[in-house]
C-alpha cells in the first residue's frame, strides 16, 4: 500500500488555488459520458451528488433510508463554523485553521485543514443562497455563537436543528437534480461490495431492502459518503442505522482505514436510563454557551439542585480551564465529567454502581437574559429534553454525561480526498481527513458541505481526465463474482439459526468496547477486548438467529450483516488503540498522561497516520503510516487553562 497524499507544494494559503490551477479538467462534453455512484445521502453525499451532476456528470445515489433527508446529518443541531469574522473579533481563516488543527491535537494533516477553513466562507455564503433559515441580529445580518475549542464566535446556526436545516438546502438542491434527471436516485438500498477492475473501484454491488434483490451498478468512480462507526460501541448518539458496513467493505478491497482508535465522546448527552436502551441522545454542545456544567462537592448528595448552595458547587470546567471554561473541547470536557462521576460526584439515578450524570444548569442566563431569549435560542432541545426525561430545564438544571458521538478515522484519503485505491473518493465522516484525534464542535457539517460542495467537483475532474471514461459493464466476471459473494454471506446469516438476535451480540460487543475502550484505555483492558472480541465473533458465526428470508424486507438481516461487520472492525480499532502507545485527543491512554490529568502525546514515535491495510481472514493488518508535517504550526502542547 502506497500513501502519496499528493499535497501540492508551495506556501499554506496559496496551495488550493494553486491545486485548484494545476489539476486536469474534463471539457462539459465530455463529462456527460462519465458516471459517478455515490453511497450516502448525508450532507457530503446530497452536495456531492447536487453538485456533480449539476457539472454535467451522471450520478446514481443510494441510501439505505427511504429519503434523502432522513441522512444522519439532520441529528447534527448546534450550529456550522466558517470564518465570516461578523462578530469582529479577531477571528481570521488562520484562526480556524489553527484551532482545529489545535482541537485536534496535532494529528491532522495541515494542507487540509487549512483547505476546510479556506472553503469555510463559501459555505455560507452558498447555504444563505439556498434559503438555509440561519439565525440573524435585529438588523438582519448572520448570527453567530460561541462553541468548544475557540475563544471567538463563529459559528453560525439554526436554533437546535442547524444540521436539518443544512441538509434541508442540500436536499433540495439534490432533488431539483433528480426531477431534471439528472441524478437516479436507489433509496432503501445498501452497498454490501465494492468492485474493482483492473485495481479501480468501478462499481458497487448493493441489496434492494425491500424486495432483497441484489444487483451490481458500474461506474466511472465511487464515493463513499456513508458517515461514521460510532453505532460500533452500541449505545450511541448515531441514528441506529449508522453503520461502517460500506467503508469497512471497501476496507476489505484494499482501501486503508485510517485511525481508527480516533472516536469522540460528546460530553453533552442525555445519561443512559436502562440496560436495554437501544440509542443515546445528543444535546447540543450549544448549550455550553448559555449552561454551566457542575457537581456537588459532596459525595452523593441527594438534595435537588436548587438545595445545593453556590458554595457547594463545583464548576469543575470552570475551575479547571478558566481561559475556556464551560467551552472546552470536547475530548477535556468528556473526560472531566468521567472524573468527576468515577469520584462519586454524579447525580441522577444509579447505573450499576455509579450515578453517570452531571448538571447543565441555565439559571444563570435564564436571569440574565430572560427566558425569551434562552428559548429563541434551544427551546427546540428544551422540549426535546423534557419529553424525553420529563423534567423541564427552564426550572431545573439538565443531567447530561458524555457518550460516544463522531469518529474521527476513517478511510485514508489523499488531498484529492481519493483513497489509496483509484477511483475511490471518500467523503465527510467516512474518511479520516481533516479533525485529527479530536473534532471541534460545529466542524462536522462544515467538512461534509466543503467536500461535496467545493473539492469533490474540483478532484474527481483530475482523476477522470488521467483515467479516461472505460465503459465499465456490469457483465463483467468481477461483478458476477462480488454478487456471488453477497449472495453467500446472506445465505449463510440465514442458515445458521441459532439462538441469539444481532442485538444480543452488538450490545455485548458494545459493552466491550465501551469498558476496554471507551474515554479511557489502557494496555491490560485492550489486549482483554482483542482477546473477547474474537470468541464474541466466533460464537456469532454459530449461534445468531436470522429469522424471515433474503427476498423480503428484513431488519433482521440488514442488523445481522452489520453486526457481523462490527465484529471485525472493532477488533481493528481496539488494535489500532493498543498500537498508539501515546494519548491524543479523543485517544486517551490511562499510561500516557500528564500529573494533572491532561493527555500526554509522543510526537516522537507518533506524529503520523496511521493507515491499515486488509490482509486476508485471519491474518493480522498491515500497519502503514503517513509522517505529518507540521511547516506553519509548532507542535506544542494542548493548553485551554
């Protein structure tokens, strides 16, 4: 496996446009002959497909949801950065460049980042055109917020449903392309393979979840834009449908997948209430603008919050990093809250041995502001709240405590956002490209729309031109035999009635991962999950139940051949983990710490990619790394005191 990440040469700021100059292009005639197939409908995927065949290209997008708008970006609900400076206060792309490569520890590629901060303006300006309902002043310019990671506002929003709102314009700006025909567009579809010819992806195999028809699809170049493998850990802010199934397929033809061990825990979550909750539910992290996160000084204090005297109170984030204060990365916060709950300083109900929660208290601002104003800005996450737990934040603080949210790895991509196989474009969460070891907050929408907006249309022109349109049919012996292979491994979760459902085996495998390497992990509890992960999977091969068949609708299966997928991939991640003997961002080695807690990195031995290539069934990875060079930035260390 070769890692060329082909960034262009010159001075940081001059490099896109430079790119931008040099890359070939493909004449307007000439792209009506070429197909693109598209996986994921998300706001990388919707923008892609908009965008492309807008240019004139042939695009087929599939989704495993019955809509396009029903893509996991809608969950996304604080806001989308860009560096606009509206609010004058020193904020500059330089800024947001140098904060994300800096809220990602020093583990991200810098020409990318820079590119995403660059592209970060054209965002907006393109949303506010498709009628995107941003917030705005009396005055009727953009409203902006303050997030974690940044001591500047700019981060622009739509109330709670930022992401909704976003994938709303990119949603229409799809289907006005599908009603032209422009674009086929296969909803309750999944990709189960990807094809390759001649060592180009070319085309997918995918099943029909209704009538379980499977079929092959060519093309002149695949995206994947299916998002994350949070869902890999069980109990998730993820939509349960979120899955690795597509990037980790193509993970198996050869494409590396890069940092695994890079997931992020939100620290703004509704606590788990229950051994058998399928999903966890996020709160934006918005709320740390207006809401004060704190414990009592008191082990298990039982009083209600409005009993417990100011003086009795911890502002742990407060007290911790006074320059940031409740805006604290999400990384630092997570782990603050793990800290303050391990020491018996939780409140809410119990799970197991501990109360897993922590106050988000609005009080403060309610009197302030007024609750007009705090409502203009969450009500809809207030309702949300007090439908779901029945306690009404306007009276009482929120409990909230970290879960798993975003993944940080993903497939190894060039600056081209092309993997390491030709003709395979990885987009927004599916790849690894551009937050590191941690993700700001609000930088998740902002890569999806600046990928399938502003670089994908620009790059995968480059790799047609060089490629040249082949013709692909899907006659060919590569696609009969990916079928077969679908066909088997169907067959097989089908036959095998044993006595467990798919949800048995993802939420044991889930509890593992969330025990040996969830916020923190350590040497002994990775090497126990790389030692039970693989008896978890053994037993799955011997004893799932699928009920119902493969020529209907069956959730059954589509979860079984997820889960089944999981069960590999979280083997690589607890490997990846172990490997990374340093702590980084949302990668936290119990070892590797500082004498107050902080994450303690090794640039010396870890400054790189790591990238893993597929070897065979049974057969370790092959560890590949990429050297990050840091040319505009000094490595230092992450400081929010």
């Amino acid at each position: 496996m070769k890692l060329d990440a082909k960034i262009p040469s010159g001075p940081l700021e001059q490099k896109w446009d430079k790119h931008k100059q040099d890359i070939k292009l493909v004449n307007p005639a000439n792209k009506r002959k070429y197909k693109v197939i598209i996986v994921g409908t998300g706001l990388a995927g919707a923008s892609a497909a908009a965008t492309l065949s807008e240019l004139g290209y042939q695009v087929s997008v599939f989704c495993f949801q019955d809509s396009p708008r029903r893509a996991h970006s809608i969950a996304a609900q604080g806001g989308i950065n860009a560096a606009k400076n509206y609010q004058n206060d020193g904020d500059s792309v330089y800024r947001l460049f140098y904060d994300t490569v800096k809220g990602g520890d020093f583990r991200a590629r810098e020409a990318n980042v820079y590119r995403l901060a660059h592209e970060s303006t054209n965002i907006i300006d393109q949303c506010v055109a498709q009628g995107v309902p941003f917030a705005r002043e009396y005055g009727g310019t953009l409203s902006n917020r303050s997030f974690g990671g940044a001591q500047v506002s700019r981060t622009f929003y739509a109330k709670g449903q930022t992401g909704q709102q976003l994938l709303l314009g990119a949603y229409s700006a799809l289907e006005k392309q599908i009603s032209r025909g422009a674009v086929k567009m296969y909803p309750r579809t999944e990709m189960l393979e990807l094809v390759l010819i001649d060592g180009h992806a070319k085309g997918i195999v995918v099943r029909d979840l209704v009538t379980g028809e499977i079929s092959s699809h060519a093309g002149d170049a695949v995206i994947l834009a299916s998002g994350g493998y949070g869902n890999v850990f069980y109990l998730s802010t993820n939509a349960k449908g979120s899955n690795v199934t597509a990037t980790y397929r193509a993970y198996k033809k050869g494409a590396g997948f890069a940092n695994p061990c890079y997931t992020q825990i939100h620290p703004t979550c509704i606590p788990q209430a229950g051994d058998y909750q399928s999903k966890l539910t996020l709160m934006s992290e918005s709320l740390r603008n207006d809401g004060r996160v704190w414990v009592p000084k008191k082990k298990d204090d039982l009083r209600a919050p409005h009993e417990i005297p100011e003086d009795e109170r911890d502002y742990y984030l407060e007290r911790k990093y006074p320059s940031y204060g409740n805006l604290a990365p999400r990384d630092i916060s997570s782990r603050s809250a793990k800290e303050a709950c391990d020491n018996g300083l939780g409140v809410g109900p119990k799970v197991g041995d501990k109360r897993l929660g922590v106050y988000l208290d609005f009080s403060d601002s309610i009197k302030r502001l007024g609750e007009p104003v705090v409502a203009d800005r969450y009500d809809n996450l207030f309702q949300m709240y007090e439908r779901i737990t029945g306690e009404n934040p306007y009276k009482v603080p929120m409990r909230i405590y970290p879960a798993v949210h975003y993944t940080m790895g993903g497939l190894w991509v060039d600056y081209n956002l092309m993997s390491n196989v030709p003709g395979l474009h990885v987009l927004g969460e599916a790849n690894f490209s551009d937050h590191g070891a941690n993700r700001l907050g609000a930088s998740a929408l902002m890569q999806g729309l600046a990928d399938g907006y502003f670089v994908i249309p620009y790059t995968i022109g480059d790799y047609f031109a060089r490629e040249g349109h082949k013709n692909i049919s899907t006659d060919r012996p590569e696609f009969k035999e990916a079928e077969a292979r679908v066909r088997e491994m169907t067959n097989k979760l089908l036959t095998i009635n044993g006595k467990k459902t798919p949800d048995d085996f993802h939420r044991a495998l889930g509890k593992i991962m969330w025990d040996q390497c969830g916020m923190a992990r350590n040497e002994k509890g990775l090497k126990d999950a790389l030692q039970r992960i693989p008896e978890l999977r053994e037993e799955f091969w011997k004893n799932v139940k699928v009920a119902g068949s493969g020529s209907e609708l069956n959730q059954e299966l589509e979860k079984a051949g997820r889960v089944a997928d999981y069960l590999e991939f979280g083997e690589l991640l607890c490997l990846d983990a172990l490997k990374r003997e340093e702590s980084c961002g949302g990668h936290f080695r119990e070892e590797h710490q500082t004498e107050d807690g902080e994450a303690k990195r090794n640039d010396d031995k870890f400054c790189h990619v790591t990238a893993w290539e597929y070897k065979g069934e049974g057969k370790a990875p092959e560890e590949h790394r990429e050297k990050l060079e840091y040319e505009n930035i000094h490595l230092a260390v992450r400081s929010y005191k």
